[in-house]
C-alpha cells in the first residue's frame, strides 16, 4: 500500500524524531560575547569566598566559569553552617547555574535548602522576554536582565535584577557608597556599591570590573559579609 512504512524504516523515522527533538532542546549558543569578554577579565575560573557571620566564619562561596555548547556557563554555590554549643543550629545551601549567550543571561537555575525548606527558581529567555518560575509564581523580565549572583559588573547600571532566592524581580538603584568601606567592611582599594529599593545589599568591585566582596543582613538581623580568598590575577582564564 502506498505510504506504509516497513519496520526498519519506521525505526529511523523514529530515530530521526528523537535526535531532532534532542537537538532543538539543546541548541548551540552562536557565542556568550561580551559576557565571555567579562569572565575572562577577571582572570580565574572560579571566584571563592569566606562568609562570615557577625565576623565569624560560616560557610564559603564559589563561582566558577566553563563553556558548553557555546554558552558561557556560571556556576555558583554558596554553603553555611551555623553551630551552637557546637550542635549545628542551622544550615543553608543555595545552588544556581546560569547560561549566556550573546552577551545575554539566557537561563537560570536556582535552588536553596535552608535547613530543610527547599525552593527553586528558574527562569529562560522567549522572545525580548526572560520568564521567571519562582517561589512565589511567575514574573517577567527584559531580556538582558542580570541576576543577583554579582559575579557581572554589568548589573551596575541595572534598574532591576533577578533576586534568584525569591524568583521576584526586583526594583532596584544601585550607587556608589558614601565612603569605599562603610563601617570597616570590604576590601582595601575596591569601589563600593549600595543596593536600595526591593533589595538592600552592598556590593564592591575591583578596578578590573572583577567582584570582590559582598555585604548584607540575615533576615535575624545577623550581617554577613564576603571575604574573597580567590578573584583573579587578571591574567585569561577561559
């Protein structure tokens, strides 16, 4: 009968369904662009830091950069443990892995336990548009949109960020600190930033555009701060 397909050829029809659906589902970024050009300024593949907690140490943080597929790919995880009468009290990890391409943060996972209570964030560009699947529903973004993982300096300029532990996006002004190390914190010689708005934090880049410290409160009114142990020698990484 015209039309019927024998066995062995309904098998690569098949086949040739999967490997077309494979490959739409991961498609090659063309380039990560400028996004790429930043990575590879800061002169490392990993960024680590110390955070501390009211001047102790709780806990460290690491961001690190590889290529997939085209796509820049930024890893980070953030792990604390908070002891008491040394009886660990609390615990907290917090995982993301974003993806860009074209200069642009394309998609993003986020995941954070925080002693037991877990939640997800993820979001991905359609169109002009990034769609964000969160805790507490569903938002949009301009694409071009940073986050709030702060390895890109770029997000100096940003009126809004992805808060990628709540999955909101926030409305936010960043500007320069009254002084470079406001109540001591921070490291010598970077150029400190203010977070306001929906998201109160502070923030300090080097000269190089290279991310070198983090300031902000727990939400028990604990202030945590990160002491960064590795943020390159300005010398190509990637």
């Amino acid at each position: 009968m015209t039309g019927m397909k024998t066995p062995a050829t309904l098998l690569i029809a098949i086949l040739l369904l999967l490997s077309s659906a494979a490959s739409a589902d991961v498609r090659r970024c063309p380039g990560p662009g400028s996004a790429d050009d930043h990575a590879r300024r800061l002169g490392t593949d990993a960024i680590e830091f110390d955070v501390l907690r009211n001047g102790k140490p709780v806990g460290r943080h690491v961001t690190r950069f590889r290529h997939e597929d085209g796509y820049l790919v930024v890893d980070s995880e953030m792990a604390l443990s908070i002891r008491f009468m040394f009886i660990e009290a609390y615990k907290y990890r917090y995982q993301s892995s974003e993806r860009w391409c074209d200069g642009r943060l394309v998609r993003l996972k986020a995941t954070v336990d925080a002693n037991g209570e877990q939640s997800e964030t993820r979001a991905r560009a359609t169109g002009e548009e990034m769609e964000i699947d969160g805790p507490h529903g569903r938002a949009v973004a301009p694409l071009g949109v940073f986050s709030t993982n702060h390895w890109h300096a770029g997000v100096l300029d940003s009126r809004s960020v992805i808060n990628t532990l709540t999955g909101r996006v926030n409305a936010v002004r960043i500007t320069r600190c009254s002084t470079p190390r406001p109540q001591g914190e921070g490291p010598a010689g970077a150029s400190c930033y203010d977070y306001s708005g929906d998201l109160s934090a502070r923030v300090w880049y080097d000269a190089d555009g290279r991310w070198v410290g983090l300031a902000f409160d727990g939400e028990d009114g604990s202030r945590f701060e990160y002491r960064c142990t590795n943020c390159g020698q300005g010398r190509p990484a990637l």
